[in-house]
C-alpha cells in the first residue's frame, strides 16, 4: 500500500513540476493525435456528407462498411499500416515505418470511418428536415452539402471529437507501426504498458491521469456542444 501511495506521489509531482520526459510524451501523443483527426475530418466529412445526399449503385455498401469500420481493431489496422509500409510492402521505399507519419497514418485509419459514419447519418437527418426548402431554393447536391455541414457543424464537431478520444486512447495499431522508440515514437498509450510492465508505476500513473483527464474533458466538451446545439435549434 505504501509502494502505490508512494507512486501515486512521484506521480503526481511529475505532472506538477511538468517533467521533461512526461511533457515530450505528452505533447507527441497529441501531436500525432490531432494531426490524425484533422486529415480524418477533412476526408471524412466530405465523405460522410457525400453518402448522405447522392444516391449511386453500392452505396448502401459503402454506408454499411463505414458503420462497421467503426468497430475497426486497432491491431489489425496495424498490421494492414505494417504490411504497406514495411520493405516489402508498396510503401517501403518511403521508410515510414517506426515514424511518426506511420502512427498518423494508423490513427487516421481508426479515425476516418467514425467520422465519415457519424457525419452521412447526422447530414442524411437534416437533409430530410430541409429537402424540400432545399430543393425550393434549387440548391443542387454540392450546395446542399455546403449548407448541411454548415447547419450540423454542432454535431459534426461531436463526430470530430469522438474520433479524436477514440485515436487519442489506442495503444494496439501505434505500438505495431511506431515500435515505441524512446524520444522518438513513445506515446503516452505505449509509454503506459511498457512503463507497467518494467514496474515503474509512478511515469505510468501520470501519464494514465492525465489520459483519463483528456477523456473528461472531451466528454465534457462534447456534452456542451450538444446542449449548445440543442438551444441553437430550438
């Protein structure tokens, strides 16, 4: 007991006196996090908007693989990163693996599918309520689109964040493409196992305080987001 209160001590004072180590995991982790979520938002958006509004042959397949990519285990997503950035694989002679942009890729891949999913249904639901004020107006599908991102942007940032809090959290796809290089690709996930595992629990306890601390914030965040979206349209 007096080991954990002790760790719990070290732990705390490496967040309060921002610890060298502590901060540049900190920071790289959000780093490759958020650089995910933003190439994830900027296709996955268009995308989702796209399914919502324009009618095609597959596309109730494209909307169905969307929802289930959702569930996407993050080990295999990279083991699929590995193999097309590995020597052998299409990507190798770009030497991405163990980097940072491989981690981005990875998450990204994770983040993509939430956002293109949650965005098709939350555009498909105001596109119902305004079709025909649309149509009155002779707005084709692309100023539609416009019109609908704009008028969900609400929900849509709600989408963003759950990409990011899902991304934010993985461990499985960033520790097969980035090998957990110290001062190189060391998250704060990855930092966390390996740090458990060699018993060094203060490190590894500050970094899950601070993880659980992201995760109430965006929860937080997203709740606010939804109330203030609720008053905007009522």
């Amino acid at each position: 007991m007096s080991d954990l209160s002790s760790a719990f001590g070290t732990a705390a004072s490496l967040i309060l006196h921002l610890d060298a180590d502590l901060l540049e995991i900190v920071l790289l982790s959000l780093q490759i996090s958020l650089l995910a979520t933003l190439f994830a938002a900027l296709i996955g958006m268009p995308l989702g908007a796209a399914l919502a509004l324009y009618r095609f042959p597959g596309r109730g397949f494209i909307v169905a693989m969307l929802n289930a990519f959702m569930g996407l285990p993050p080990v295999v997503v990279g083991l699929v990163v590995y193999l097309l950035l590995s020597r052998s694989g299409p990507l190798g002679p770009l030497g991405l693996l163990f980097t940072p942009t491989a981690m981005v890729i990875a998450q990204f891949m994770l983040a993509a599918p939430i956002i293109a999913a949650l965005t098709q249904q939350t555009v498909a639901d105001l596109n119902e309520e305004y079709d025909e004020q649309l149509r009155s107006l002779g707005a084709g599908p692309l100023r539609a689109m416009r019109t609908l991102l704009w008028d969900g942007r609400f929900s849509l940032l709600t989408a963003v964040l759950a990409g990011f809090g899902r991304v934010s959290a993985e461990v499985g796809a960033v520790l097969i493409v980035g090998g957990n290089i110290n001062h190189v690709t060391r998250v704060m996930t990855t930092t966390i196992a390996l740090e458990t595992s060699k018993g060094n629990l203060a490190l590894a306890l500050a970094l899950g305080l601070i993880l659980i601390g992201l995760s109430i914030t965006l929860t937080f965040t997203a709740q606010s987001i939804r109330d203030t979206a609720y008053r905007h349209y009522h």
